[in-house]
C-alpha cells in the first residue's frame, strides 16, 4: 500500500520534472535511494517490486552518466552481494548489472569480473545467477 504510492509519487515527480534536474536529483540521491530501493526487492509486492527496479535503473543509468564514478563504485558491492540467492531480487540485480555494463566502460571491467567469477562459483545460486 504506503510502499506502492511512495514510488508512484517519486516516479511521477521525477518523471515530470526536466530531464537535466532529475539526473541531478538521482545522483545526489544515489548510494543511498539504491540501497533502499533493494530493500523493497525483497518484498511481496510486485507493483512495488517493479517500481523500484525501474527507480534503481535510473539511478544507476544517472550515476554512469552524469560522471559518478565514485558514487558507483560504491554501489557495486552491495548489488555482487544480492547475486547470492536464487531469488527475484538477485535475478533483478542481474539485469541491473547487464544495463550498467552496457552504459559505462568505467565499471564494464569491474562487472563483468565480478559476473565471470559467479559463473565459476562453487555457490550453486550464484553461479546460476551469473
């Protein structure tokens, strides 16, 4: 319920906003909105699910973008540490990681380093995953 109309509101808002100040606001918010927005991965709620998969995409397509490099890198491991499970949240984070690499050739090396390692995983869930 809350959770579904939060993100509508904030989708909307950034939606109808210009493009320039949206970005600006998504990257400010970045490592912070990302973690919450995963969060919301591990809920029940499907509508809510796929909101906050396409805000995550936003904001990590804002911070490749818009030169947040560092901010990225930050983001990073926590988005390699939900690829653990076997579950729609590490299958969400695989498309994530598949759009970053197509968008930044800062971390293509970094993700596709981290993808080939969980192919080769012991870990029957990450392998899969990756």
């Amino acid at each position: 319920g809350a959770c579904v109309a939060a993100l509508t509101c904030v989708c909307l808002a950034l939606g109808r906003a210009k493009a320039k100040q949206a970005a600006t606001v998504l990257v400010d918010l970045g490592p912070q909105a990302l973690s919450s927005l995963m969060k919301v991965l591990h809920t029940k709620w499907t509508t809510a699910h796929a909101l906050a998969v396409k805000l995550a995409g936003s904001v990590l397509s804002s911070l490749t973008s818009q030169g947040g490099g560092e901010a990225m890198q930050a983001c990073l491991p926590g988005l390699f540490a939900m690829l653990d499970a076997r579950d729609a949240p590490a299958q969400a984070v695989v498309s994530l990681l598949a759009n970053i690499a197509v968008d930044s050739t800062l971390v293509r090396e970094r993700v596709l380093e981290e993808v080939l390692l969980a192919i080769d995983s012991e870990g029957k869930e990450r392998g899969s995953n990756g």
